[in-house]
C-alpha cells in the first residue's frame, strides 16, 4: 500500500528527508483543504513581514519589493480562482510561497527569515478570527434593530408573558421584543471584549523563542491593526483562546436565537397563532396542502448544536497540550470555520425573519386575558387596598381563581356577592385591576413591562443603534 520510497522529499522542508511521506501521511497531515480560506491573511501576514524586514535592514529593499510585489500577484491569482492549490505543499502557508518562488525566483527564499510557520499560522488564523467578530458584531446590530422596530411598533400591544410556558402575567409586545434586543447587546460586547483581547500580534514570536534577527515586532503589529505585539513568544504560538471566545461568545448567541426560534415555532402555530411568519421563511409539505412549516426557525434552534460542537471540540483538542504549538492544533481551523459560517447565516436568517413576521395583535390580547393572568394584580389590590398581608392576599385571591374555574369563567366575571363571599372587605374598586391594560399599565418599576417604561427603553436603544 505505500508509496513512499518513491515519493521526493518535500521542497520546502525536505532537507534531511530521503523519501517523501506515505500518501496517508499526506491525507492526515495536509491542511491546504480548509485552510487556504486563510490565503488574503496570509498574504497580508507575509507582506507586511517583507515591508519590516527591509526597514530593519535584514533584506534589501529590491528584495523586499519584489516579494511585496510578487505576494500580491499570488493575491490576485487566488482572487481570480486562477490558483492551483497544491496537497503536497501542505498548507496555505507554503502554497504560497511557493508560488511566489515561480513568480520571483530566488528573493522568496528570503522571506521565512526570522519566522516559522507557527507564528505564521497564528496571525493569519488571529487575523481571520478578529474579521468574524467584526462580522457577528455587524450582524447583531441588524437584528437587534430588526427587534426593535417590532418593539416600537406593539409598545402597548397586550400578550400573555409566561413562566413555565404556563400564563403568568400580562405583558406588552414590546417588552417580549426588547429582551432581545438586551440579550442580543450582551452577545454583542462579549465579540467587541474578545476582539480587543486577541488584538495582540504575535507575528515575530518565529518557531517558539523568538529570533535573532533585529526585527521590529511593534512595526508589523501596527501594519496588521493589532494594537500591540505579543509580549510572550511561547505563549504566542501556542494558545488558541481567541478561538475559544470566539466559539463560547458565538455559543450563547446561538443559545439566545434558539430561545427565539422556539418562541417562533409555538407562536406560528395554529394553537397559538400569536404570530404570522412570512411565505420567505417557512415550507409547505408535499402531502399536507394546509401546512406552513417554520423550517427557518426549527433550523436556528438546531444551530446552536452545531456551534456548542465546535467550542467543545477545540476544548478538547486544546486540553492538556504541552507548550508550545503541536499539530493537534491545526484542527482548530475547521471548528472554527464551520461555527462563524453557522453564525452569520442564522443571525442573517433571524434578521430576515424577525423583519418580515406579523404579530396578531387580537389574538395576543384575548390570550393575554385568559389563564386568570390578572391574579397577582388582583392580590396586590388586597395588600394596597385592605392592608392584607402578600400571603393572605396570595390564599385570598387563589380561592377566588378555584371559584372562577369551577364556574368556567374568568376573574372579572365573578360577581360582586361571589368575590365577598370570599373576602368581604372586597369591593366593587377591585373590578379596575383586573382588565389586562390596567395591569401592564401598572407595572412601571424600572425594567416593567407598562408601556411607558417599554417606550422609554425604545427610545433609549434606538440611540443607541443609530
Ligand atoms: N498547517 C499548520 C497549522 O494549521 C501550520 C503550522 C505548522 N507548523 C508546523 N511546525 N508544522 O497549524
């Protein structure tokens, strides 16, 4: 089965080698398959490792310009899809350098001075990394406005607010949709505080122990918008956290959208019918001609599956590596790769979705009215009008719901006589908490669901998302 006597030793590495690797080793070992997705990061690593090498006088500046000039011919070419991506030369990294010795000749032989593909890899993949956040960061601001605008839209809409998915208390659209929005504003600083962590360059850190060539590590950091260089070359080629936030921030957006999803998939049905998605997002079934199935939302509460898979999958390749770099970490990359493209298309879906679905606002509020969800209201009224202890009040008003569902009505349609026989200190006053308006209206604590607070709070992210 192997072929490797025959084989020629690698061009790049093969100095000491006799033969060339099995064609299993090359299976395993080469990354090329996934990581050429790295080529612009890696060109941008490379040419601005050429500008500083000349600066400090390692390579002239002819040699310098004509590898600078040479990388972005490779640019170009890989841009265009006129690349031939080559397994044997393993990774991206070689690749194109390789390339550039077709285009240049002998200078691109320079370019590896004072750097080793470990540091390489790290900025190209750090670099790569920092753009996703850009990207999730972009994306949850068009769907936190998304949000919104269903938010400003129902400020006062009524609708049931649940706790065990069992009528608690009335709400107001608004307040449902701005959880989101705050939900989704968390999400967003978690990418922003891991983008400004991993803004460090380790470009210069070489194999593990740095190099003695007098290279300046802060000029090539400022040429990639890092903010510093790494101050630990071992630490540099070896960690992979940047990916681990990235992949646990992306996790708890995703666990976020899949709350929502599933909100989407109860409200859409026809039990509910709290909501009405648009023919963009949903599916008919080739046998039911009466369906409308919320494919799009089942979907983005499956995501998070995926993604949390990735995060764990890099926990586990990373855990308990000695330092500093080992193979094992070239599997970070399609862990990575697979959760930010997840990411993007469910944030672009939830947008899309969330942008395009009708809430049935009578529906909402007959809902809202049934379940006795006025009973805590009717209980405060206890406690405000007859000075009754909260517990008593509690015992009071649950005896009054046990009343009114042995009777098969609701609250305010027990009679004055039936709600003393209770309680008669009760009277007709009590009449007024017990509509579903009144009761959101009254909830105007700080955060409370009235819709006076909700428009504040409007108010207050739409300066905020301007
Ligand atoms: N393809 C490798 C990776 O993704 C690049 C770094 C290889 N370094 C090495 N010393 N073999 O991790």
């Amino acid at each position: 089965m192997t072929n490797s006597p025959k084989t020629t030793a690698n061009q790049m590495w093969g100095g000491r080698f006799a033969s060339g690797p099995d064609a299993i080793m090359t299976a395993i070992n080469a990354s090329i398959g996934f990581d050429q997705r790295l080529y612009a990061q890696d060109i941008a690593g490379s040419r601005a490792h050429a500008a500083m090498l000349a600066a400090t006088g390692i390579l002239t500046s002819s040699d310098a310009e004509a590898i600078g000039e040479g990388l972005l011919t490779v640019l170009s070419e890989i841009d265009a899809g006129n690349f031939t991506f080559s397994t044997a030369l393993e990774d991206i990294h070689m690749n194109v350098e390789s390339r550039l010795k077709d285009l240049i000749g002998a200078p691109a032989g320079r370019l590896h001075t004072a750097r080793s593909r470990n540091d390489q890899v790290a900025v190209d993949f750090r670099l790569w990394v920092r753009d996703q956040c850009d990207a999730a960061i972009q994306g949850l601001n068009a769907l936190m406005r998304a949000f919104l605008a269903q938010a400003e839209a129902g400020t006062d809409w009524v609708m049931p607010g649940f706790t065990h998915l069992q009528t608690a208390q009335p709400v107001t659209w608004g307040h449902h949709m701005l959880a989101y929005v705050e939900m989704l504003a968390r999400d967003k600083s978690r990418f922003e505080d891991a983008r400004r962590r991993m803004n460090e360059c380790p470009l210069g850190a070489a194999a593990l122990a740095g190099t003695s060539f007098p290279i300046d590590r802060h000029m090539t950091a400022a040429a990639l918008g890092f903010d510093r260089p790494t101050a630990n070359s071992l630490d540099s080629v070896s960690d992979r956290d940047f990916a681990l936030e990235f992949l646990s921030a992306s996790s708890i957006c995703a666990m976020h959208l899949s709350r929502f999803a599933e909100e989407l998939v109860i409200w859409s049905s026809a039990q509910f019918r709290f909501v009405k998605l648009s023919d963009k997002w949903t599916t008919g079934s080739s046998i039911m001609p009466q369906k409308k199935n919320p494919d799009a939302a089942e979907l983005l509460r499956a995501k998070l599956g995926r993604i949390l898979g990735a995060t764990v999958a890099l926990f586990t390749i990373m855990k308990g590596l000695a330092l500093t770099y080992s193979k094992d970490m070239q599997e970070d990359k399609e862990q990575v790769f697979d959760a930010a493209d997840t990411l993007m298309l469910a944030l672009a879906a939830m947008t899309g979705m969330v942008g395009d679905m009708t809430a049935n606002r009578e529906v909402l509020a007959t809902s809202a009215a049934s379940g006795f969800s006025t009973a805590t209201d009717l209980a405060d009224w206890l406690v405000r009008a007859l000075n009754l202890p909260f517990r008593d009040a509690h015992h009071v008003t649950g005896t009054l719901v046990a009343l009114a569902e042995s009777k098969a009505c609701d609250l305010p349609d027990l009679s004055i006589t039936e709600m003393k026989s209770v309680h008669d200190g009760i009277t007709q006053e009590v009449y007024s908490v017990l509509g579903v308006e009144n009761s959101v209206r009254s909830r105007m604590s700080y955060g409370g669901t009235s819709p006076t607070r909700v428009a504040e709070q409007v108010a207050r992210w739409k300066t905020l998302l301007a």
